[in-house]
C-alpha cells in the first residue's frame, strides 16, 4: 500500500505566504542550471552564433547578466533582424558538438533520489529541446525520475496551467524549482510555490528581483530544510524562526598568501558573486584553527600555516548574503603550506591571486573589504608575520 508523501509546510522567506500550510507532493524543476550545468555549452553555442552573425562575443558574466527567457530577448538584443530560424540553426549546430561537456549539479543525483524514495511526483518544464534532453538525461542517468516531461517550451508561463491541468495537480501542493527569474514568473503563473537555486544562469540579484519564495545554494540545501523537523518546509534556512530560538553563526575565513606575496580571492553564488576569502562554520567541539584549517582545505585544496588572528567582525542581515544570517567572522592571515595549487570546490565560482592592495579594486564582499584595510593599515599587506 503507497502510503502518502511527508508534509512540507510553506513559510515564506519574507514575512507570511500567501499559503498558511502546504503538503508538498509534486516537484516540477527546470533543467538546465537547476538539475545539469549546461552553461560552457550553452556559451560557446552562443558565442558561435554572434560569430556567424558577425557580433561581438561575450564573457561568461556579460551572459548571466543579460540572458533572460524567453530567449528571443536575448537575440533582440544582440543580433536584430537576423531571422530566429537561422539563429536556432547555428545554436543547435555548435551545441551538438559541445554538450558532451553538460554534467549532473553536485547534490542532483541524491536530491531526486531521495524525492522519489518519498514518493513525490516529479516533472521536467524545460527550454531543451526533446533530442538535447534526452542525450543529457541518459549520460546523467535521470532518465526514470520524472513522471512526465514538458520540453522545447520557450515561454513556460504558457505552459504551467495546463501543466497542473493534465496532471490533476494542486497549485497548493507543488514546488517550482529553476534558477532562473522566469522560473519563478512561470511558479508564479501557475500559482505554485517557487524555489530559486544558485546553480544556474542568474545571480542573486536578478532571483530577488523576481520574489521566489525561497532562495537556496544549491538541491543539497534544499534537501535539509525539507528533512529538518520531519520534512517541515521553512524558507530559505529559517530566517522566519523566533529570535529567541536562533543563535549567531560562528565562522572563520582567511588571507591565504602565495610565496609571492599575494592572496586567495574566491568568487561565491551566495555573496552575491562579489569576491571573499575561503572559510567556513566552526563545528561544536572543534577550535577555531582546526576549523580554519579544515574549511580551507575543503574549499580550496590548500594547507596552511602560520595562521594569525587579525580581527573579529559581526555580519547581521547582511544584503549581500543570500539569506538572513548573523555571522561572528573570526579572520586570520595565513600562508600557504606547500604548492599553492588550488581546487575549487562547488562553493565557489572562480579564484584569483592578487597583490592586497589590487584585491581592493575588486568587487568584495564587506567583510572582506574590511578584513584587507585592517591588514594593510597593520602594515602585513606584503605576506603576514610569522
């Protein structure tokens, strides 16, 4: 006997939902930027075209900043008067030979997974066309997720009605999951809840201007808040939970230094892809340097040494952090112990090493900016003091 899927209670991030309770039993996600990391693909296909067209390129932020579906706006914009036909003819002609380079989004594979474990419906509402789908879904191996796929659909705001209609779906029971501010026009159309996650095509910025109902890093965060409290569904980390229930989160960052005296700057989705220093959250019953040291190395494949405390900042409510957080930043200097060879991890988008005084002229985060005036008024801006 099929047994019904847990609760999920909706609490909007911003202050009480339109919805009071919900039973979240259907998930409907879009696919690109939400489920596979198809942008180098979908990038150098575009490129191609603005080289046929005999247009400019453009960088990979220049295209998260003005890509927007549906798509012809896009192509409005950079190359007027040239007829969508052969437009779409020069993309799928370059994203045929490239898409081989279209991988699954860390936490994907176990995030749908666990959905189907509890039983939940899950449907695809998607701009990829049918043949592009099915070659990504069978490399990926998602092809026996999905109860139904809805793909090729260049406005989904026309879609999602009907959607819920041949389904018999309830708006009140299901989530729409993209990464992209359409995504949420589109939750928004059908009168679903919304879900914008980080992974994807816009930036923190343009989600919000759009008003999702919650914004999350990434599916593995949104898998959390739906198994805390027995699948209890409260937005974006609980930023709506009590004051006296919630306590400040401590963490710890550093400047990470090269032999040639310059430092580690990393570009984060969730500061609002502006550049910071690598760290993390100190565990219970952990210090604070071995949670230094252990943050690093996860996020950034370095060991380190002669680490040195430089000041303790408080960051409330900060506008550039995805979510209602109150950080007690603990900030180090420190140097690198070994090959300053360095590997990503999901978290971060980009890095860099910089002279401090040139990380500056960057686009920081504030806590960031503070940290590195602290350290050159303190005269340690070459490398730090052993």
């Amino acid at each position: 006997m099929r047994t019904a899927p847990p609760v999920a209670r909706f609490v909007c991030a911003g202050g009480p939902s339109r919805y009071t309770a919900a039973v979240i039993r259907n998930l409907l996600f879009d696919w690109s930027g939400t489920l596979v990391d198809d942008l180098p693909a979908v990038l150098e296909a575009t490129n191609y075209v603005l080289r046929m067209a005999q247009r400019p390129e453009v960088t990979r932020d220049q295209f998260r900043a003005e890509f927007a579906l549906p798509f012809t706006l896009f192509y409005d914009r950079h190359v007027p008067g040239v007829p969508l036909p052969l437009l779409e003819g020069w993309f799928h002609e370059r994203f045929k030979q490239v898409q081989d380079s279209v991988v699954p989004l860390p936490h994907a594979r176990e995030f749908l997974e666990w959905c189907q474990a509890r039983g939940l419906k899950l449907f695809i509402l998607s701009t990829v066309r049918p043949d592009h789908f099915k070659k990504q879904a069978t490399k990926a191996g998602f092809g026996n997720f999905f109860h139904r796929t809805y793909l090729g659909v260049r406005d989904k705001r026309s879609k999602i009605r009907a959607l819920l209609e041949e389904n018999q779906l309830s708006p009140d029971e299901t989530l729409f999951i993209g990464d992209m501010q359409h995504d949420v026009d589109t939750a928004k159309a059908g009168g679903v809840h919304s879900c914008a996650v980080l992974t994807g095509y816009n930036r923190l910025e343009q989600l919000r201007t759009s008003q999702p109902d919650m914004i999350v890093e990434h599916l593995g965060e949104l898998r959390k808040l739906l198994e805390r409290d027995g699948f209890a569904f409260s937005l974006a980390a609980a930023p709506t939970a009590p004051a006296e229930v919630r306590w400040p989160v401590v963490t710890v960052g550093a400047l990470i230094y090269n032999d040639a005296g310059e430092v580690l700057m990393v570009r984060t989705q969730k500061w609002s892809d502006l550049w910071g220093i690598p760290g993390g959250k100190v565990k219970w019953g952990e210090a604070s340097e071995s949670a230094l040291r252990r943050e690093l190395q996860e996020e950034t494949g370095l060991d380190v040494r002669d680490i040195r405390l430089v000041l303790v900042q408080e960051c409330i409510r900060s506008p550039e952090f995805y979510r209602e957080e109150h950080f007690v930043l603990l900030n180090y200097t420190c140097r690198c112990a070994g090959l300053a060879a360095v590997r990503l991890n999901e978290e971060a988008r980009a890095f860099d090493w910089v002279r401090p005084h040139q990380a500056l002229r960057l686009p920081l985060n504030q806590p960031t900016r503070v940290l590195l005036r602290a350290v050159l008024r303190q005269g340690r801006g070459a490398q730090p003091q052993c």
